[in-house]
C-alpha cells in the first residue's frame, strides 16, 4: 500500500495513546451519556481540528455524547467510515492495576482500547490528508453494551456526515484472552443476532400443602423453559445454529405457596434471516402450548434486539490481506467459525459494506487470560499502535492516492 501509515509512525504514537487509553480506563462510564469521556476525545482532535482547518470537522450527537469527526481529503472520493465504542460496562474491577477503575463500572470489554486506537488512526490519517481522495468518517460511539448506540447515530445521520453517503465501514475489537497482535476475521456471519424471549405462565395461586387445589404455574414454566433448548436442538439446522439461554426466572414469595404466575426471559441467537423469523414466530408458540397442556396461560412476546453482524466478503477479504501486508502472514487467522457473542456496529453492516475484525490483546506471561466482560479483564495496551495503523490503512485502501479496493 503506497503511502500507507509506517510501524515507526504508529509506534511514535505509542506513549500517547497509552496515557489516553489509562485515563479512560481509569474513569470508565456506561451506557449512552459519557460526558468525561466525550470532552477526552474532543480534547484528543482538538490539535487535529486546529492543524486541519476546515478539513477536519466535529459534530456531537443530541440523543447520546457521540462525537462524529469527518476528515476530508484534498480530492473527492469514496467515503470510509471507522468504528470506535467508548462505553463501559457496570463491573466492578478486580484487576489489581495501577489506573483500575474504582466503583461500579470498568473497561471490561476493551473500548477504552477502541477510542483510544481510532484516536490514533485520525493522527496517521490527518497527517496524509493532502494525498488522499476521499473522506473518513471517525465513529466514537456510546452505548454498545446493550443501548443500541449504534442505532441513535444511524437515526442522527451519521452516514451522510461527509455530505454524500458512506461506501465502506470498517471496525476493530480487542480480545483479552487471544494472542497480542494477532488478527482475525471471516466472510459472513461474524458475530450472532440478539433476540430475548419474555414469557409469563399464569395460573392460580393457593396454599402449598393442597396444591391440587389451585393450578401451580411453576412446572409448566420450567418446563418450556427447558423445552426451548431440546426444540432448538431437533428442529434447527445444525449448521445454521441456534442458541438459547434462559438467564431469568422468577416465582413465588415464599415455600409454602403456589404463586399465580411464573416468569422466565431468554436470550436467542441466530446468524441468519430465516432462522431469526422462524424462532420469533415458533419459541413463543411452544411456550403457549406447554402451558396451555397445564391448563395455564402464557403471555409470551420476542423481541429481536440487534441483528447478526455480517461482513461483506470482500472487505473480509481486505481486512485479512491488510493485516498480512501490515504484521506478516502469521498475524492474521480467519475465524473457523463465528462468535456467539452479539454487537450493534451489525447496523452499520446492514446498510454498508464492511467488516468488523478482532485484534488479540492478551497479556505476555499469562497462562490463562480472563476474557471480555470479566472483572480481572487485562488488556496489553501495547497493541494500540498496531490498532491505530490497522484502522488507518483500512481506511487508507480507499481514499489513499489510488484508491482501487472499493467494489
């Protein structure tokens, strides 16, 4: 890639987006209002804004502190977008590290990595702004965990920032328990749908000694709970997998008496269309069913919450040629399969071509790393630079100086 971002550049960068990613990690905040992170960021592309005039411009959002920084190159050209994620998670942190959050919330999920390695991506990308053809739409975005920020900034026009639509979008995340610097992705599916199936089995209430008497809504409540599983295991293809988790249930106040009702949530996921529809208009129905055989009633509703993430096969394909071209052959490994785990950049991909990639951040010397969302989460933050560049020559494969990876 002519021209593309340096390892001694990224490197240079090192030490200060180290700091940055500390003060973040050391002020964690959740969900969709992150003031003291927003004003960091701002802080961070306020040289940026300065050194680039109007080539560089910032909008935050009104429904969640967002910050959209759009940087336009010295020709037109192809629109790229960049993800960064920026919220926390409500865990306490049992790290033991010297910048540890204190309180209830932590970095567990490595985006204080993210904020901090898109930052860097901007620095290397500000910096060849009079080569490139093009614009970069920089995403640093609240609420992933569960908020749907993604979503809100879609709904605030965050695809028409550059003032003509994106054409390619790209997104990085931090793996604590995969090796330092290794690289992955897939065409395809990479990460599942989200959906959450809420049930409430009503019966009759009466005393526990004569249970015949009332109609217990407890056994036709744990049994659909437990028949969701055995339905989605014979009636699903096995290659189009389909997983259930029934994390809630909820009866009764005390031992010795049958409750009126019994509730239980469950979270489904799916990689595909047609699996998604089939279990929103099946799951519910057999849970009806059961608890109509009981002489019971069910209210059950599903609600699909985020969409399976699914990467363009072509960008997949510059994503795992890219972080070759970067870190050699043996940095990069495609995900055999994808993971289970669910994300609200799949918004983006439902309306851009991209692809969304891992970078393995593990610690040197720990023999069994604690994964994402763990309370004794560590991430090396010595990957940064190696993030930074990866994001930036992503970006750099379209509005470089001859931009020929756009499809």
């Amino acid at each position: 890639m002519t021209g593309a971002p340096t390892a001694a550049e990224a490197a240079a960068l090192g030490p200060e987006l180290v700091a940055l990613r500390r003060a973040l990690h050391a002020t964690p905040e959740v969900g969709l209002r992150l003031p003291a992170t927003r004003r960091a960021v701002l802080d961070a592309l306020d040289a940026l804004t300065r050194g680039a005039g109007d080539a560089l411009t910032v909008h935050t959002g009104r429904a969640l502190d967002s910050v959209v920084a759009v940087l336009h190159g010295a020709r037109p050209g192809p629109v790229v977008l960049l993800r960064g994620d920026m919220d926390a998670l409500p865990v306490r942190e049992r790290t033991g590290l010297p910048f540890a959050a204190e309180g209830d919330a932590m970095h567990a999920c490595g985006h204080d990595l993210h904020t901090a390695g898109l930052v860097g991506a901007a620095r290397l990308l500000a910096a060849r702004r009079d080569h490139m053809a093009g614009s970069v739409v920089l995403m640093f975005q609240p609420g992933e965990e569960g908020y749907d920020g993604a979503g809100l900034m879609l709904d605030e026009g965050l695809l028409d920032a550059a003032g003509r639509p994106v054409d390619s979008a790209y997104a990085l995340h931090v793996v604590a328990d995969l090796p330092a610097g290794r690289c992955y992705t897939r065409p395809g599916p990479v990460m599942s749908s989200y959906g959450v199936l809420d049930a409430t089995v009503t019966g009759r209430g009466g005393h526990g000694g004569r249970p015949h008497e009332a109609l217990d809504p407890i056994p036709p409540a744990t049994e659909a709970a437990l028949a969701l599983t055995t339905y989605v295991a014979r009636r699903f293809d096995a290659f189009d997998p389909v997983v259930v988790t029934v994390g809630e249930f909820h009866a009764g106040t005390a031992p010795n008496v049958v409750p009126d009702s019994a509730r239980f949530r469950a979270g489904v996921r799916t990689f595909t269309d047609v699996a998604t529809r089939r279990v929103a208009a099946e799951l519910p129905s057999l849970v009806r069913g059961i608890a109509a055989a009981h002489g019971a009633e069910a209210d059950v509703t599903f609600r699909t919450v985020l969409p399976a993430t699914v990467n363009d096969p072509h960008h997949a394909e510059l994503f795992a040629r890219t972080a070759a071209e970067l870190f050699g052959a043996d940095a990069y490994q495609e995900l055999p399969r994808p993971r289970m785990g669910s994300e609200d950049f799949s918004r983006v991909l439902a309306r851009v071509p991209g692809a969304y990639g891992y970078l393995g951040a593990a610690p040197a010397g720990v023999d069994h790393p604690a994964g994402n969302h763990a309370p004794t989460a560590v991430f090396d933050d010595s990957v940064l630079p190696a993030a930074a560049r990866l994001l930036a020559a992503l970006a750099w494969r379209h509005v470089g100086p001859s931009p020929r990876s756009t499809p």
